[in-house]
C-alpha cells in the first residue's frame, strides 16, 4: 500500500479513522476501554470484536463448569473490586465484565462480529490501515489508527489442538474438543473418555461426572493440581468487619501477589518441599491406597507448566466417589467404539472429548505487513513482552503465565496511555522501539526460556514468535512484582524509544 493509494481508499471507502484501534473486547480489551476513556478521554478509540459478544474465552467456551484458574481479586480488573468467590464461572465474570462495559459507557466503542483480515503500516501515512470482515453480513469494512493495541487473546477461539492419532475416522460416537463444545451435547447416562491432563479436564469433569454413565480420563502424563477452598479467608474477615470494597480489594490483591511470589520462589528454593505439599492435599482426599506416583506425580519441577487449581477438590471427589478413572498411558489408535491404549487396555465410549489444550494465535492469525513488507514477528526481539523491533505504534498484550492475565493487563494500559501522552508532549506521531549500540552483541534467546517454561502450546508456537534479549528490557519478565514497579518507571526517553 502506497500512501496514495491510503488516502485514496480513505475517501473511496468511508474508512474511519482513529487515534486508538484495540482489538478484541475480552478481559483485555474492555480494560484497555476503560483506561483510554479515563486516563484519555479526548483520544478517539474503537474495540474491534469479531465475537458476537464481549468476553473473549468467558464467551467462546460452552462446555460445562468452564471457570477461572486464576483467583478473581487479580484476574479482576484492579479499578473494580471483586466481591464474589475467588474461582468464579464464566457467567459470572461476564456479569462482571458487563458492568465495567455499561458503568463506564463503553458499549458505543465496541464493534462485535468485525474480524480482522488484515492490517498495513504505511510509514508515509504514520498510521495503520485495518480491513476488517463483518462475521453476520461479510461486508468488508476500513479503519485507521494512529496506534494498534493487541488485546486479542493469546490462542485461537476456532479451534483446539487435537494430536493425529491413527484410526480417529473409523470411530463411530461422538469426537468433541473442549474448544468447541457443542451447546447441545447429551452425555447423560454416556459413557465418556477425557483425554488430556490441565485445567479443562479438571474443570470439565466434575461437572459432568455425576450425569455421565462413567468418566475416564486417559493422561499422557501427570500434572501437578493446587487444592483449596473456593474462599478467601482475609476477604471474608474484612467483609465481616465491613470494610469498603475498594479497601478490600486492594489489601486481598497485594496479600495475593505477595504469597504468590514466595510461592514461586520456594519452587526454586525448595522443590522437593513444594512438590510433595501438592501431593499431600491431594493424597489427602483420595486416600493412601490411590496410586499417587502414577497418576499425579509430574517428572518436571513444580510451575514450569501451569499448576492447576481445584477448588474445594471437587474433581478428586469425583475421582474419590467412584464416578472418574484415571489411566495414565498413551492413545495407540481410535476403535469404532473407543480408543485402544499403549499399554493395551481397550476403552468403550459414546463420547470422546479432547482436552488437549489450544493453538497460539500469533497476533490473532491477522496478516500483518509494514510498508508493504509481510511482517515475520520471530524475526523481531521484544521489548519487556509488549513490544517489537521494527513494528511502529503497536502494543501486545500478553500475561502471565504464573499470574493473573488481568495484572499484566492493567500495567499495559497505564503504559500505553502514558506512551501516547508523552507522544503528544513531543508531536511525535510514530515511535519504534530498536536495539541499542550496547545491544549490537547481545545474545538472542527463545522468547520464552523452555527450561523455565515449557507447556505444549508454547512449545508448538516458538518458531513464529519474537526473540528475546540477554537483557531486562529485552524479554517478557514473568515476575509481576517487578514489574508492579519496573513498568510504571519505564524512562519513556531512553535511547530504545525512537520517536519521529
């Protein structure tokens, strides 16, 4: 695209123009909203949706008991407190999101069923030049912005990886994946294989255990599961006491934040001590005689994948309570009637569900390009996980793995904003960031470093994503805590930011 041929299309096609264009109206994005219109308000900004509705994951996921894996009073958005149980279900954190959209009259800056096609710098223009497809008529429609926030999510909503396992077209029930559940799926008095250890399974099957005829879930492998009670204590206690919200939620968060990072640094102080807590709790509820070292004991070191937590312990009374079998093997072919394992075993089912986890979205699968160039992200290196070399006016937003999404979120939004502003105070209307001289010998690593962090998706999507730096400023730092301090601190002058 020639700046011409921009400006000729703007007047052609009606396309609107924008300070702002953040895409995806999740957990993200409708904070991002919030943040442009308070700390921004004579900016003009547009959330482009290509669901039906806000919400992201909360809205894509159907199938039963979907809940948060991390608690609400972190994964909530920092300016709206909390006030329910800490793992909370889907419905109710679209409530919650409902309300930040309709107390802070965001709803008129969100345009659902719009999907991004494509999306074209124009370094003459200093702007972004978005096609979006409208999902309900297939109209095509064209925007502009000054600044491109990536809001979108981390994993495709269309579709769940699914591993090729030989014979899976001769089975004749019914082949589901999580991802995709079918709103009108009958598994009552069925019998059903889950196949995949994480939080779906977890959150899936004890949701529907007590229905199905029996549960089976078949593991490759073993992850490790926090046990507890779907309360905070502290909250309660400040409840009672009846503390303002705001107060609460704010003390519970850093009380959070807190435990959360001794936690992570006993994983690496102490493993061994860590490893067999987790294990106590849940040899606690299934009894001395289960098979503990088989079926739940990880060969990996405690969070280099996610841990994931069960509230109250329901799915290892499902497992207690003889409605749930658990095998730990490998899927040797699909029968007509089930699935025939490794170890031999052949399993009867009506219903096999896949959990086996997502596919990354790679800057929402969108085609991106710069002055006509096709933008090859793995071969840019990210500035602290938010942005890259090469790519002007554009912030990712991607979160922690072993925190809340909505932390990191938050601390972005203050950051762009901040960015803009400065961008104003100096009339600049593009800034990149770049390497400096003292990075010209640095050593480009993985964006993420596996021995530190390793699970599937991840690890199926490395080639396409950015390289990080042997330096602080130059990879995306998992430590929320730092960052609570090291992101507002960024010096917006320093010789990584170019502004022109």
């Amino acid at each position: 695209m020639t700046s011409t041929s921009a400006s000729e299309k703007t007047t052609q096609t009606g396309m609107e123009e924008f300070d702002v264009l953040v895409v995806g109206a999740g957990v993200a994005g409708v904070g991002g909203a919030y943040h442009l219109s308070t700390q921004r308000p004579d900016s003009s900004f547009v959330v482009l949706e290509s669901q039906d509705h806000f919400g992201g994951t909360w809205w894509s996921h159907n199938y039963p008991g979907i809940r948060s894996d991390s608690d609400l009073h972190t994964y909530g958005y920092r300016f709206k407190p909390w006030t329910g149980a800490p793992i909370a279900t889907a419905e109710e954190i679209l409530k919650y999101m409902g309300e930040v959209i309709d107390e802070n009259d965001l709803g008129s800056h969100i345009r659902y069923n719009h999907k991004i096609t494509s999306a074209k710098w124009s370094s003459a223009d200093n702007k972004w030049f978005i096609e979006a497809t409208k999902t309900d008529t297939g109209d095509t429609h064209y925007f502009s912005a000054n600044f491109l926030w990536m809001c979108q999510g981390y994993y495709r909503h269309s579709e769940g990886f699914t591993p090729e396992w030989p014979g899976m077209d001769k089975y004749q029930g019914q082949l589901v994946h999580t991802e995709t559940w079918p709103k009108d799926l009958d598994y009552a008095d069925k019998k059903v294989i889950v196949v995949g250890s994480g939080a779906s399974s977890a959150t899936l099957i004890p949701a529907i255990a007590d229905s199905c005829e029996h549960v089976t879930l078949v593991q490759r492998s073993p992850i490790f599961y926090s046990t507890g009670r779907n309360r905070d204590e502290l909250a309660e206690t400040l409840r009672e006491l009846e503390i303002d919200d705001d107060w609460i939620h704010e003390i519970v968060r850093r009380k959070i934040f807190r435990d959360s990072s001794n936690f992570h640094k006993r994983t690496f102080d102490e493993p061994e001590v860590v490893k067999e807590e987790l294990l106590t709790a849940v040899r606690d509820i299934l009894g001395p005689d289960y098979d503990i070292d088989t079926h739940f004991t990880p060969g990996y070191r405690v969070w280099r994948q996610r841990v994931a937590y069960v509230p109250d312990g329901d799915f290892f009374k499902s497992i207690k309570a003889g409605h749930v079998s658990v095998l730990t093997d490998e899927i040797e072919t699909f029968t007509e009637s089930g699935v025939r394992l490794k170890s031999g075993a052949v399993l009867e089912a009506d219903i096999v569900v896949v959990a086996t986890g997502f596919n990354m979205n790679v800057l929402g699968d969108i085609n991106f390009s710069i002055d006509e160039e096709p933008l090859v992200l793995s071969d840019t290196v990210t500035y602290r996980g938010m942005m890259f070399t090469g790519v002007p006016n554009l912030l990712w937003v991607f979160g922690y793995f072993r925190g809340s999404w909505t932390v990191r979120a938050d601390l972005l939004s203050d950051f762009v904003c901040r960015l803009l502003t400065h961008m104003d105070s100096k009339n600049a209307k593009r800034v990149d960031v770049k390497l400096r001289h003292e990075d010209e010998e640095m050593e480009l690593l993985p964006w993420q470093d596996p021995e530190d962090f390793n699970p599937g998706y991840l690890t199926r999507a490395m080639p396409f994503l950015p390289k990080s730096g042997a330096k602080p400023e130059w990879h995306h730092s998992q430590n929320f805590r730092e960052d609570l301090s090291e992101i507002p601190s960024i010096d917006l002058d320093a010789s990584e930011f170019d502004y022109s």
